[in-house]
C-alpha cells in the first residue's frame, strides 16, 4: 500500500461522523486512490468557480512502482503553472493517484472506483504497458481523455478516440536500443527484461532488430520481478560472454541484477543499454550505492530516451517546476534526475496540450475538447508559438491560433493518435542527471531509424 499525503479536510468532524469517516478512509486505502494536495501556484488570491481532476493511473507499488511518481511529479508540476494561471476555464486543477500495481486484475476494480468516487475527471495520464489494453476502454467508455505511456502493439493497429501517446511504442524503444549498439560496434548481444507486461513488450522488436542489424543473441534472460536474486540470470549472461545487455528491469531488480552480473564478472561491469524508462533516479541511486559505484556505472550504461529540448523555450519554466516539488511526492531520492525523465517530459506537455484544448473549445469535457489536442499540438496556418500554459491562454483570449511546442518539442501524430518523436543516447553524470550523446538518433519507428518523418 502507498501513503501520501491527503487533501487537507476542512472543520471539526462531529463525534457521530466519526466512524462514517474511518470506514470512507479505509475504503479510499483499499481502492489505492489517493488524492493529493491541491497544486499550489504563485497567484494565492485566485478563487476558482470549482474543480477538475488529473488522474495519474499508474503502478505506485509493486515492480513497477518507480513509474508513478515520474507521472505524478509530471502532475504536480503542471497543475502548479496552470492554477497560478487562474486554472482552466475558472477551475482549479486537483491530481489524484490511482494506484494499478502494474496489474490489469488490480487496475481496473482502481479505475472503477475513481469513477465512482471522483467528480470531473477531465484527464487521466500514465497508463502504462503494465495495464493500458485493460483501462483504456474504460476511459473511453466515460469519453475521459487519456495520454498514456503505454508502447502495447495494439494501439498502434486500433483507434481509441479518447487514446492519445506522445511517446513511440516499445517495438520503436527496441529498435532505438539496437542503434545504440551499433554505434558501439557491439556484435553478441545478451537480453534481460522483467516479466512484467511492461518490459515484455520489447523483447519480441528487440530480437527482430537484433537480426536486422547482423547481431547475435547469445543469452535472453526473463526476470522474475517479485525476486530478490538473480544468480542464475546472471550467471547464463556472464557466461554468455556477450558485448552488451539490452535490459529494463525497473527499481531494484535491476540493481539487483547488474550487481550480481558485476561480481560474477570478476567486478568488471559489462556495458548496458537500458530501455527510457531506466532513467530512473531510484535505479540510478541503487546501482551506484552497491558495489558497482558511480564511475563504473556511468562509463557503461546507456540508455535511449526521446529528445528533451532543453535548450528551447519551455524548459527553463519545467525546470523550475520540477525540482519545486521537492518533498510533495515520495519515492523519489533526486528530482535532478526527472528532468529528462520519459514520463515527466511528456505527461507535462501532455497536460498543457489538454488545458489549453479545454481553454480552446470552452469546456473540460474531453468528447468536445479532444479534437482541439491535434490542432494545438500540430499547429494550424498562421498559429504562433507558445511555450507555456499562461503564454497559450493569453493568445487564445486574444483571437489567436496556438502551436504549442513543448519541452520535447513537437509533436506530429499518426492516425492512431501517437506521436513519433526523434531519439538521442542518453548517458547519466555523477550527479543522477543526463545528457545527450553522439548525435541523434534519428526518427525510430516499428522497422529503423532515419533521419526524417
């Protein structure tokens, strides 16, 4: 179970009511919904005609628990900028946690019960590979807009309406993993991915790629999460002798494993190319704390990562609101190392390009705010560019058209609402950050990497 902190409950609570409010807090527990403090902003003297809600739908516990804090800074970071703003259409924005556990049995009982305790959810985000095909329907159902972090393979074949991704699919993740390799000259390839729904789904585009490049497989490793060990896993990759492992194994599984592939390699790291999401500041606190340390670690692991745009015009605005949400949001040791996170990047963007659709159409409904997503992100003729919230409100008040170009830039989406972005080779410092390495990467997608769309 996951604790946070409440939203504050205002005036004396009668001794009658009081085991009518026990029994309500117990079932909030059970259902893993937890609402969180109201977004504060700069502009303490707004008052708001009501409230709309984000819904950060994602695992908070279990294997994949490193994933919903990234979204729920994400959250809490633009919910921030956008009440300072004076909210959306007069309406403060409130982040709820849903936690999934990283398990459709778990998840969609979660969803059903935010539904039946949440009034105006206008957005819901995360959404991971662990349990978007189970959830996604649902928000489609209540025609709730959902941008999700999911790379399933199915969504790139069936369109959702109320489905949209401003991250590629796992098969492009892969294939993005792959070209990292070939920059390395790296020939034997072993492969380590948890069990998980969400880490499986490289596997498959992974050994496609491998192929396509003229490498071999020479270990394929699937980890079970819920372990505490992996000796047998490590062993079969050491003795594999391979050039480099493709991995993702979040949160200390992965510690876990490279530390016992690191000791049965004669304390030798074997270089390692991590999927996105591996750029994790509890990943990267773990791995440098054991035995590994921090040198070793960042001279042999890299990980593929969408291109952060951290010299235009939004970031130093998402810098800022990041590392302010320092000790709202637990499970995170260094908010540094979320500015190039994959899900905080994208779910801020992803949240603006919603408030200011519902600004553009006039209402929070996502069945009549949702076809204005594409028009702001895409730009129309003669639109202007803008970088924030406040920024987008004031030219839509003003009569003008927007395009809004985020912290990961752009975003040009296909016919199944995701967008394919550019890709570069992410390398952590000493200090839990990233940067950029060689070049991009190119526009990876289902079968390679090139220069353009």
């Amino acid at each position: 179970m996951r604790f946070s902190k409440m939203a504050p409950r205002g005036g004396l609570v009668e001794s009658s009511k009081r085991r009518f409010v026990l029994i309500a807090s117990v079932l909030a527990l059970v259902a893993s919904i937890v609402t969180l403090p109201v977004a504060e902003g700069t502009s303490g003297a707004t008052s708001f005609k009501g409230t709309i809600t984000i819904a950060a739908v994602a695992p908070f516990t279990g294997a994949d628990a490193a994933l919903g804090p990234k979204y729920e800074t994400a959250c809490y970071a633009a919910a921030q900028e956008i009440n300072s703003s004076g909210g959306v259409l007069g309406n403060q924005v409130k982040c709820k946690t849903v936690d999934t556990r990283g398990d459709p049995a778990d998840a969609v009982p979660a969803v059903r019960q935010m539904y039946a305790t949440t009034s105006k959810v206008a957005l819901v985000i995360g959404c991971t590979s662990d349990e978007a095909a189970t959830v996604v329907p649902i928000f489609g159902a209540h025609k709730t807009v959902s941008f999700c972090m999911t790379g399933q393979s199915e969504f790139d074949a069936v369109h959702f309406p109320y489905f949209f991704r401003l991250v590629p699919p796992d098969a492009a993740d892969s294939v993005a993993m792959v070209q990292i390799a070939k920059r390395h000259n790296f020939k034997n390839i072993a492969l380590a991915f948890g069990n998980d729904a969400g880490s499986q789904t490289f596997v498959t585009p992974a050994l496609a790629a491998i192929k396509k490049a003229g490498m071999s497989v020479v270990s394929n490793e699937t980890l079970d999460m819920s372990a505490s060990t992996f000796q047998t896993e490590a062993q079969a990759i050491v003795q594999s002798h391979p050039d480099a492992i493709l991995m993702e194994a979040l949160g200390a599984a992965g510690v876990a494993l490279l530390s016992e592939i690191y000791q049965l390699n004669g304390n030798k790291m074997i270089p390692t190319i991590g999927t996105s999401a591996m750029i994790d500041p509890v990943f990267f606190s773990g791995v440098t704390s054991s035995a590994i340390g921090t040198q070793n670690f960042i001279t042999n692991f890299d990980a593929d990562n969408q291109t952060v745009k951290s010299s235009g015009p939004a970031y130093p605005l998402y810098h800022k609101l990041v590392l302010e949400q320092a000790g709202k949001v637990p499970g995170v040791p260094s908010f540094p190392g979320l500015l190039t996170a994959n899900g905080t990047v994208h779910l801020y963007d992803g949240i603006n390009l919603a408030a200011l659709a519902m600004v553009m159409s006039g209402s929070t409904e996502g069945s009549k705010y949702k076809a204005d997503i594409i028009k702001i992100a895409e730009g129309q003729k003669g639109a202007v560019s803008v970088s924030n919230y406040a920024m987008g409100v004031k030219d839509l008040k003003a009569g003008k058209k927007i395009h809004y170009i985020g912290v990961g830039g752009t975003y040009q989406f296909d016919s199944f609402q995701t967008a394919f972005g550019p890709f570069e080779d992410d390398q952590f410092l000493a200090n839990g950050t990233t940067v950029a390495v060689g070049g991009t990467l190119g526009f990876c997608g289902l079968t390679g990497c090139k220069s353009k769309l």
